[in-house]
C-alpha cells in the first residue's frame, strides 16, 4: 500500500476523529490511521469536563479548560445535528466534598465561572446522602460532562465518516522516516504512507514513534455500578469529585466511579488492590453505592508528560503538528485541541496559548540541568 495523501492523523481515538472532523469541515482531505480504536484512551475517562473541580491553578492550562468547557455546548450540538446521535453533554455540575476544613473558603474563581463553598448543613441540602466524614465541599456549577464511552466516541466516528474523513483501522505505524527538518513517509504494517502534513495523536503511545516527545503512560483502573430499579428518582444527579475519587452519574441510571493512578508502564488489566481502593474511597463519600450492583470493570492508559501538561503544536519537523500528553484532562480539551490545531495547520495560525505547550520547553529544562 503506498498512498498519498492531504493531511494524515496518526491516531484514530477521541484526538485524531475530533481533528479530523474540524479538518474535514474546513475543506481538508483527512485519512486517520487507527490502530486500536477499543484501545484509545477516550473509551477509559469518566468524561468529566472539569477544570475548576480539578483545581487546576489560574494561568495557561486553566485558560485552555475554561476556552475548552465554553465550546462544549455548541461542539456537542453540532456532532448530533450532523448524525443523530447522542453525545451524552450534560451540564450537571461538579460537588467537590472535603473531609478537613480548608484554611479559607475564598479561592480564585474565573469570570461567570463561581465556586460556591457549601458547610456541611448546605452540603447536606444541596446533596443528601454523602458519608459522615464529609464536612463541607465546593459547588462548581459551570463544570460538566460527556459520556465520552458509550455516545461521544461514537458520535465522532459516526460525524468523521459522513464528512468523508478515510479511517484506516488496524494501521499501526512503525516508525517514521525524515530528514532532519520534515517527515517524509511512515512506514506502517500495510505498508508506505505519505501525505504533505502529518498530525500525532497517539496519546500514551507517542514516545514509541517520536522519542524525544516526552510522553508515557499512567494505568488508571475504573468500574460503574447501577442504581436499582427501586429508586424512583437518580439518587445523584450531579459529580461527585472527592478525595482521590470521583463518582459521575449518567441520566440513565449508570454511575461510572473511577480512577486509579498507576505508574506501571504498559502493564495491562485490573488489580484486586485497584478495584479495592476505588470502592472504599467510593463509598466513604456516597454509601449508598454499597448496596448498587457492579456493571463493568476496565482500565486504559493516560498520555502523560512530565509537567502533566498537554504538548499543543509545532514538532521538531516542520511538517508534522502535535496533539499529545492530555493526561487527565483529555476529554475536556478535546474541542479546543482540534479548535487550535486545525487553525495552525490549515491557515498556519499560531493561539497565544500554544505558546505554552510547545515540545520546546523540554529541551530548555534538560539544557538546565
């Protein structure tokens, strides 16, 4: 197989099929190469949309969740206006309880973006049923989620192949010839690929094909349980974002409780330890959730960075762009990474914010050292 093409994704999960929509829509020719799609590590978060629950710190990656969050609505309307089909958007806030007080309750909150402490008296009125330790907690009513495993990924599949994006599935690239400023061609198990631009979007994987790219993974185990047909009304109907856990409800009853945070390279598959821990910690914040029946267990690979930021941009080819390292914020940066991405590739325009997650700043910190 040796095929020319415009612009060639390398990675066909969450990343690769929302750039290649975004793409797509601007007039490109797009072909995604996927190699597992089942693998991609869109099919393994929670789908939590969460950048003020997730406490990231006011600067750059802040500014990225917050840009990220406000395209969600009108990106999600739009993937279901185009296929009928549904991407599980729902704005249902994030309830971050605490077991200790904080030193203050007064904490930056971005503009139309509050963050309301609630004591336990409130806490109580707002969420009824979580666990005696809980003393308090922050209402973050802007935060969302996505149900990225069962509509979102689905959605996007389904939009990339009406718009005409070439999705090659079972293609795994082996390495990727250049010279010493452009890509060009990869070498994959069904043979030469070229294409004039090359986008990477292999999370957890990218260190594999590109070295100096400063990517790994990080294992995280999660479950889902369901609440009973006793119920009349979901028991839950917002996040809960607790201490080395989080409990996310979906509108149809299912509650996804995840996730570990393991340092073990590739090392596949569920631990008694892991499934363990997510439980206890489950329960200690909502324990109902003893009583709920267990529906599925699974675990996947997060792309991470040694800063724990996604790197966004040019690469060390001049023709090869890079949407990588998204770590625990994947699914909330998706819209904004194909936002940007697709206008540096296509018209060559370069957001302040890329600026930040350049690869480059890896080659100054090991110059430092």
């Amino acid at each position: 197989m040796n095929v020319s093409n415009d612009i060639i994704i390398i990675g066909g999960g969450l990343m690769g099929l929302s750039l290649a929509v975004e793409l797509q829509l601007q007039g490109a020719k797009v072909t995604v190469l996927s190699r597992n799609f089942h693998e991609a590590a869109g099919h393994v978060a929670a789908g939590m949309l969460a950048p003020q629950a997730e406490a990231i710190p006011a600067g750059p990656m802040l500014e990225l969740g917050l840009r990220s969050r406000a395209l969600y609505p009108e990106w999600t309307r739009q993937l279901e206006d185009l296929t009928g089909l549904d991407t599980g958007y729902w704005r249902c806030g994030i309830l971050a309880p605490v077991y200790e007080l904080p030193e203050t309750t007064e904490i930056y909150q971005p503009p139309d973006s509050p963050a309301i402490w609630l004591d336990r008296q409130a806490i109580d009125q707002h969420q009824p049923g979580l666990g005696a330790d809980v003393v308090g907690g922050w209402w973050y009513p802007e935060d969302a989620q996505v149900d990225n495993r069962r509509h979102l990924l689905k959605a996007l599949q389904a939009a990339s192949k009406k718009l005409g994006v070439k999705i090659l599935e079972g293609v795994e690239v082996e390495a990727i010839t250049r010279n010493s400023k452009r890509v060009e061609a990869l070498e994959t198990n069904r043979g030469t690929l070229t294409g004039s631009q090359y986008i990477l979007t292999t999370g957890a994987w990218t260190g594999q094909l590109l070295p100096q790219v400063p990517v790994y993974p990080r294992k995280g185990q999660m479950l889902s349980v369901k609440v009973p047909d006793s119920f009349e009304s979901l028991p839950l109907k917002q996040v809960l974002f607790g201490t080395e856990i989080y409990v996310v409800p979906r509108r149809d009853g299912l509650i996804v409780i995840g996730a570990t945070l393991e340092d073990v390279g590739f090392n596949a598959g569920l631990t008694p330890d892991g499934v363990q821990s997510l439980l206890s910690r489950a329960i200690r914040v909502f324990p109902v959730l003893r009583d709920f029946p267990l529906q599925e267990f699974w675990w996947g690979f997060r792309p991470t960075t040694p800063d724990l930021l996604p790197i966004l941009g040019k690469s060390p080819f001049d023709n090869l762009t890079l949407a990588v390292g998204h770590y625990r914020n994947g699914i909330l940066l998706t819209p904004i990474t194909a936002k940007l991405i697709a206008e540096w590739v296509i018209e060559e325009k370069s957001d302040p914010l890329l600026q930040y997650f350049g690869w480059e700043r890896f080659l100054t910190a090991q110059l430092q050292c």
